[in-house]
C-alpha cells in the first residue's frame, strides 16, 4: 500500500481516526487518575496541508476541509474540528496534526504519551514537534515491539493506539494482532484502538474475525467508507476498531458517523457502528 502518511494527512481516514481518537481520550481523561498513551506509529505529529506531500495530493481538502467553518456538526465532529482549530489560529486551514499532536494536546498534567516511529526523518519530525513537553517521549523504534517493551506502564489507565501504514497491506494484519494480544495480555486494564485501511471487504473478514477472539471485554467496530468497497487500488475507507472502549463511546460516536459519510463521501458512501463482541 506504501501509505507514506505526508501525502494522506487530513483525508477522509484520518478524521474517522481522529474523531474515535479523540472522543475516546476525553471518556478515559474524565477521571482525575493518571493514564498513558502508547501511539505505536506516529508518524511526523503534524503536517503542513500547504506545501509538500499533502499539497501534491490535496486529500484534505476531501477530508477535514469538508468540515472546516461547518455548524452544528454532531460534538464528536466539532471535537475533532475545534482541536484542529487550536492548531490554525483564526485563519486559512494550513496545518493538520497527527495523532500524538492531537493526543498531547488532550492530555492533563498528570499523564503521559509515547510515541514511536521507525523511520528516521519522520522520528526527528515527531522530536521536534513534541520537544519541550516533559509528559512526551519520543522513541525512534519499532512500534510493534514497543507494545512489549514499554507495557506495562506505571498508570493502571490508558490507550495503545495501533496505526501502521500497512505497507505489507494483507500481510500487516498478524503483526497487528500479536500487537493488540500482548497490549492486552501486559496492560489489561486498558484498552486498544486499531485503524485499518479498506479496499475490498472480502479481505478484511478474517482479519475482523481473528480480532474478535482477541476482546473478552468488548470489541467495537467504527467504519467509514466514501465509495463502495469494491477497487482494490483505492482507499475507499476505514475502519476503527476499539479493543475494551470506554463506557457510552458508542453513543458518541452513533451521531457522528452518519454526517461524517454525508459530508466526506462521494459515491455511495457508508458507515458502520456495530458491536463485534459486546460488552460483558
């Protein structure tokens, strides 16, 4: 799939992603309690829309350009749209921050975030992005091997955000499940969010299936598709899914996804909400 993250930011995936990230930060920070953050590929932390990569490409403009200067957009949409804000000022939308960006910008004093990225340019981008804040770490390293090593953390509380670039695409889905197995087996009282592309539904059903066997607490599935699922050579949407989610996520999100189709699709679009296996 080689999705270099640069060429992509602020597309249609990155604001199903964001908008489950960031309505599942503000359940899990509701208590006093200190929590952890584990953003397994973080990529560069933030993204300027105006030059470079995602200016050749203009993706955001199909994605959270759709959104931008809307009212009465449901409060996981606007959630995501006014973080965005806080990183453009008053004017023109110029810059989209990635998910450590978005994740350090919602955390509180007492917690914590560690963000991993393999890559060396994309490592020094995210150090740059996050220096100065002493609740951020940065680790130039696998992300798949970061879930053994760095879990378990102090806090009891907590997020293992799982978002590869799917590279291998098919051939992405084990280590992503070894991932959530040993986030959950090291750390079970927190729980994890795993974004993955989709191009053609049938590849997905074991993937999904394998999955399911992974979440005795709950497995819940978050969709977004702007064009049928039927061209294996495009994104045609993405998925969310949330390993042990915090309680009422769903009704958060209920209300967002069926705008968000609306407003980001382009040929019959879709979204799902389904529970793959319900909460005990």
């Amino acid at each position: 799939m080689n999705y270099r993250h640069a060429f992509h930011a602020g597309n249609h995936a990155d604001v199903l992603k964001h908008v489950v990230l960031l309505a599942w930060l503000d359940r899990l920070l509701a208590k006093e309690t200190p929590a952890f953050v584990l953003d397994t590929h973080g990529g560069r932390g933030e993204y300027a829309l105006d030059d470079g990569s995602a200016a050749r490409t203009g993706e955001a403009a199909a994605g959270i350009g759709r959104l931008w200067g809307l009212h009465g957009l449901p409060a996981a949409v606007e959630r995501l749209c006014t973080a965005v804000r806080a990183f453009n000022g008053a004017g023109e939308l110029r810059h989209y921050p990635g998910s450590p960006r978005l994740t350090l910008a919602a955390l509180r004093p007492q917690d914590r975030l560690a963000a991993c990225e393999l890559h060396p340019e994309e490592a020094a981008a995210l150090r740059a992005a996050l220096a100065g804040d002493p609740r951020a770490a940065v680790h130039a390293r696998d992300g798949y091997e970061a879930a053994r090593a760095l879990l378990p953390p102090k806090e009891k509380r907590g997020l293992v955000l799982i978002d590869p670039p799917y590279e291998a695409q098919e051939a992405e889905y084990p280590r992503v499940l070894e991932a959530v197995a040993t986030a959950l087996s090291r750390w079970p009282t927190a729980g994890v969010a795993v974004w993955y592309p989709i191009k053609q539904r049938r590849s997905l059903h074991g993937f999904l299936r394998e999955a399911t066997a992974l979440a005795p607490r709950g497995l819940l599935c978050a969709e977004l598709l702007v064009r049928p699922d039927d061209s294996p050579l495009r994104l045609n949407g993405s998925g969310m899914l949330c390993f042990h989610p915090p309680w009422k996520l769903d009704e958060t999100l209920a209300p967002a996804l069926p705008v968000l189709a609306r407003r980001l699709g382009e040929q019959r679009p879709s979204h799902r909400l389904e529970w793959l296996r319900p909460l005990p």
